[in-house]
C-alpha cells in the first residue's frame, strides 16, 4: 500500500509542531524519518496512523484520506510508539492473543499467528514470562510482535531501537529490512547510522518543515559541497594556503597539518585541473589527492544547527 502526505500541518496552542509537509512511502520502500527532538517526527506518524488528525492537509492511503477513513484504515497500519505501552502483567502470549482478539483476527488463526510472531521476533525462550519480567530489547520486540501480528500492510516504528544493545539493534535492524521487502515502512530514529543501514529513503525535518528528502547518497550529492584534502611536497604550507585560496571556485581552504590542506569546492566544480596546473607552476609535488565524502551526521548537523 502507499502512502502519500500531503501538505499536513499541525499546531499545539502557539507552536506549530508541522508545518506543512509532503512526501510519499511506495509498498516495498524503508523510509525513515530523522529530526532533532521536537521536530515533528512523531506528530507526524500518529497523523499517519490516525491517532492524531492534521489541522490542515490530509493523509492518503491508497487514495483514501485517513480523516474520512480512520476505522476502516487503521486495520492496514501496525504501530510500535515511542514509549511502547504494554500490559505488563500479562504474559507474552497472552498479550499477543489479546492484541490479536483487538484486531478481530479470527479466532482459529490466533494461535497460528501467535506462534508466528515469537518465531519471527525471537521470544521463543522468552514467551510464558510477564512482560515485567522482559529486558528492554526484548519489550521492544514485544511491542514490533503487537504492530505485526494482524498483517497490516504499512508499519510505523517510533524509536524502535531505543535503549536496545548493539547486538539486539543488529537483529532489529535485519527484521526490519526482511519485512520491508513486502510492506510500507515508516520509522524514526535518533541513531543516524541505523537509519542509513536499514532504510532505502531518508527524510530530515527541522522545525516542523522538511530540509531534505532522498537517499544517503543523493544526500550527499546534493549537499551542494565537495572537500578535498591534498598533501603536497616541495614547498611551505602557508604558500600552499595563499595559493589555493587565490582559485577561482575554491570556496574555503583550511590547513590540517604541515604538509596537507583541505579545500571545499562546489559539487558541481571540476578543480582537478586547476590543481594540477597550480602544482605544476610551483613545482609542488602531489603526494594525495582525495575526496572526502561527507556522512549522513554531518549533512544533519549542517541542516539541523540553529
């Protein structure tokens, strides 16, 4: 099923929590949404699951806006929140056959179901305990066995892998993409390298708007910067500084050490040539010539900071 957003905003007393945003989730496609807190991120996904209504604009799934359809709609959509609300006095499978008896699955396919999810979600060793009793990761994949158990084909994830260790992030992350083969999946996460290692799109909003939206590397590409770093030999590194600070469409030079400088041009520019032709005038020997490709971190901190 996809899902289309389509210019939602939404205000709390005086502080506009979204300020009109769009965007689209195609079946098949990880999309995952980054932000610093109070973003937006999580308004966004309960206007998307129904659990909040949009002050203006309009959720679509499948072409069915969700404020006309939120009953019928919602049995599409599985949802882990953020703080991940479960029963803890019940046990695993207990909790499950009552989330299953919510969902109106029919009564004969609930144990089926139910043995479905402790398999996927690795609570074999782990289903007759109260869920008091659980770890953190393991209430985690409680909470992922409740949004799956009734087979909705779009998942909302909320911080899935708060307070998760790195082996059970590892295992949250492969489940994630396995059944983001065949479903829509919506996640957030404050864990940069978590969202590059699990979803296929990225969406970074600040302040309510979003500031960018693509994959890692059309990120990259397009963040309108490329940087250098070039060690050189032959000559003395503040003349190496006036020098490259003097080409046309170096942008900013910086000296790392006494022998290497950095130098940022536009993406677009091809400044090789005026390296080499600069090397060559002063009798500069090129030891290192290397493009330094920016991570996701540094793209959200440059459209994130104040």
């Amino acid at each position: 099923m996809d899902v289309v957003v389509e210019n939602i905003s939404k205000t709390f007393g005086t502080q506009k929590a979204v300020d009109n945003v769009s965007f689209s989730v195609r079946k098949g496609e990880v999309l995952g949404i980054l932000g610093p807190n109070g973003a937006g991120k999580t308004t966004i996904m309960r206007i998307i699951t129904g659990f909040l209504f949009a002050g203006s604009g309009n959720v679509f799934i499948n072409d069915l806006p969700i404020n006309k359809n939120a009953y019928k709609l919602k049995h599409y959509i599985g949802y882990l929140s953020e703080n991940n609300p479960l029963y803890e006095e019940m046990n695993v499978i207990d909790l499950l056959k009552f989330i299953a008896n919510i969902h109106n699955i029919p009564r004969y396919k609930i144990p089926t179901r139910v043995l479905d999810m402790i398999r996927i979600c690795g609570l074999e060793n782990e289903k007759h305990k109260t869920i008091r009793e659980l770890s953190k990761g393991y209430k985690q994949r409680v909470g992922l066995a409740q949004a799956l158990i009734h087979e909705p084909e779009i998942i909302i994830l909320d911080e899935p892998t708060t307070g998760l260790d790195p082996n059970q992030i590892v295992d949250i992350r492969e489940l994630i993409k396995e059944i983001g083969k065949e479903k829509t999946i919506i996640l957030s996460s404050h864990i940069l390298a978590e969202i590059e290692a699990t979803c296929n799109r990225v969406i970074i909003l600040n302040k309510g708007k979003i500031v960018a939206n693509g994959t890692s590397s059309e990120l990259r590409s397009t963040n309108g910067m490329k940087t250098l770093h070039i060690r050189l030999e032959g000559g003395n590194i503040n003349d190496m500084y006036n020098a490259f600070s003097k080409i046309e469409n170096v942008k900013f030079v910086d000296i790392l050490d006494n022998d290497r400088i950095s130098i940022q041009v536009d993406t677009e520019t091809d400044i090789e040539k005026d390296i080499f032709d600069l090397c060559n005038r002063f009798k500069w020997y090129i030891k290192e010539l290397s493009p330094i490709e920016k991570g996701l971190e540094d793209i959200f901190r440059q459209l994130t900071q104040n």
